[in-house]
C-alpha cells in the first residue's frame, strides 16, 4: 500500500478562511508509519461497512489528523483490495459515484438540508450517509467549479446582466445571470456588499468575455452606485418582479393598515348607551357609529379590491403554471395591464402605476 501523507497546504475548502485560528492546521505526520495508516483504514473500511456511527471522527481525534484524510486511506485501502481480490468488496458498500450522485441530485433538486440528505440515505441504505461526509463532499465539489463562466479564449459573447443580491448566515452573495439562457455568469460570496464590490465583480464578467447590453436589477443602493459609476452607459431596468412587487406591496399594506385603523374606530364608537342620555345625544353616539361602520366598510373593499388586483398580478409574474408547463408571456402581459387599468381608473393609482409602466 502506498504511504500517504497528510498535504501541508490547506484544501481548497479551507483556504477561503481568513485566520488561521478559524480551522485546524495539519501537519505531515511522519510517526504514522504504514501498518497505522492500514490499521486506521481498515477500522474505517469496517465502521463504513456497519454503519457505525462516531468512528470516522474517533479516528479522527485519537490520531490527530482530518477525517478526509481517514476517508482516503479507507477508500485507498477498498481499491487497493478490489484490485487484490478480483473487485470484490464488502456488500454493504455501495459505489462511491452513487452516493455522489445521490448527494448532489437531493441538494439540487430536492433542495434537501444536509441532515434531511442524511436520512434520505439511510432509509434506502446507501453508504456515507453522515452529515460530516455530506457536507465534506458538497464543499469539495463546491470549491472546484469555478465562480464565473468562462468563454474560449478571444471569445465574446453578447447578454443581459441580470444582478442581485442574496444572503446565507447573513453573508450577501453577489450574483450575475443571463435571463435569456439562465446561464450563471459569476457568483461570489463576500464580507459586504458595496458599489466597489459590483464593480469588480461585473469586471470580471467582462473579462471572461461576456459584453453586457444593459442591465437589470433592483434598486439597491451598492447596485445603483455601482452602475452609475462603472455602467452609466448601460440602460439600467429594474426588474419586472420587483418593480411590481415592491411598488404595489407598499400601497398593499397601506390600505391593509388603513382598513384595520378604521375598524378599531368602528369597534370604539360602538359604546353600550347609556339610559340616562337624552334623546339628542343617543342620536349624536348612532349617528357616529353608523359613520364609522359606514367608513369601515368602504376602506375593507378598498383593500379587498386592490388586493385582489395585486395578487393576480404576482400571480401573473409566474413562468410556469400548475402543471409545470411554460406559460404565454403574452397573455401574461395582457393580464397584467388589465389589472392594472383597474388599479388606475377604480382605485385611482395613478402615480404607482405609472411607475410601473
């Protein structure tokens, strides 16, 4: 068996940290001669095999050294017994690619959390199933696809920069598409997002040879800022999901707020009377309350109203329907505008409206 030795250098994983203090460091470790890296792949070969859980980490602590260095001696020493024994291997062990293949189809497509993959696995019995290995292979496989699409040198390419911002544990990830093709253009994950942080990151987007058109996005201040200085060029469009959702969501609680303030008057002006009031002021007490209920009522099909509108127009925005199928964007255009002619003439938004348009 070939004597491996624990790499110096940090994995790609755990280069991205910024202090040394946030991982361990490991060292070669040249005490470990042959029969103790045997010893410890066998011991790990079996664990996998019998599905015991804790061992990899135990190894792990006991020797000092990674649990991805445990897992390559064992997975040295299973093909290293394939070859030995004519490829036969504990029946319990399913193919390594497998469970890969399993990992990464239940992360994307399912969109399963780590321990959710975790259960996934052992339910159908599959090897490598702990959330310690999950992970390690998801960060392996993360830190070798590159963060920007890259194009054959001295080739460019024509697209739309469609930029936003989203978040993981409060960490922003700046991200570039295509909508036309949906291709990821670049992806960065960073400590803060500033106007100098999308400069840099459309920069290189223009390096790999993508030549922006214009651009949407939404109205982030780091965004706008960086368009002003470095795309002021470019048509900048906000895009058409939060250009709707955004401007008509505020009216939308607006009215919701109004709606509620006028009932809570309602329910105040509706006082238990008094017998020993006159005649004028029990007339003065119904009147009011019969105002606030009338009031009440005609903010609740406001709201009612505009709500409605707003819904389908969200509604509208959706790609495909509930069949899973692609929806016309035309008829989707239509509706939209429908709506908001509605907005405009019943409700009179006309300002709002006008945004959108």
């Amino acid at each position: 068996m070939t004597n491996q030795k624990i790499m110096t250098e940090k994995s790609p994983i755990t280069s991205k940290t910024n202090t040394a203090a946030e991982r361990k460091k490991f060292i070669r470790r040249h005490d470990l001669d042959a029969f103790t890296r045997l010893t410890i792949a066998f011991t790990a070969l079996v664990a996998m095999a019998e599905k015991q859980r804790g061992t990899i980490t135990k190894l792990a602590q006991e020797f000092l050294i990674s649990r991805t260095f445990v897992y390559m001696l064992a997975n040295s020493l299973l093909e290293t017994s394939q070859i030995t024994f004519n490829d036969i291997c504990p029946p319990a062990l399913h193919d390594k690619s497998s469970s890969i293949a399993h990992i990464l189809s239940l992360r994307l497509e399912g969109k399963c959390s780590i321990k959710a993959i975790s259960n996934h696995l052992k339910r159908f019995e599959i090897d490598n199933h702990s959330q310690g290995y999950i992970s390690q292979i998801l960060n392996e496989i993360g830190s070798l696809l590159p963060n920007t699409l890259s194009l054959p040198e001295g080739d460019t390419v024509q697209v739309i920069y469609a930029s936003d911002e989203i978040f993981s544990k409060r960490s922003p990830i700046l991200i570039t598409v295509d909508p036309v093709s949906s291709a990821i253009l670049k992806t960065e994950m960073l400590d803060k997002r500033t106007a100098e942080a999308w400069i840099n990151h459309w920069e290189s987007v223009e390096d790999s040879g993508c030549i922006p058109l214009y651009l949407v996005c939404v109205e982030g201040t780091a965004l706008v800022k960086g368009h002003t200085d470095h795309l002021s060029d470019l048509i900048r469009q906000p895009d058409t999901y939060h250009a709707i959702a955004h401007v008509l969501g505020i009216w939308d609680k607006r009215f919701e707020k109004i709606a509620c303030d006028a009932i809570e008057k309602e329910y105040e002006s509706n006082v238990v009377l008094n017998s020993e009031l006159d005649e004028i002021q029990l007339l003065r007490i119904i009147n009011k309350y019969e105002e606030a209920k009338t009031k009440a009522q005609e903010k609740i099909e406001i709201y009612d109203s505009f709500h409605y509108l707003y819904t389908c127009i969200i509604k509208e925005l959706d790609i495909f329907d509930e069949n899973g199928k692609l929806r016309d964007r035309r008829n989707a255009e239509c509706n939209i505008e429908v709506c908001l002619d509605l907005l405009e003439s019943e409700i009179e938004l006309k300002k709002p409206v006008k945004r959108i348009l």
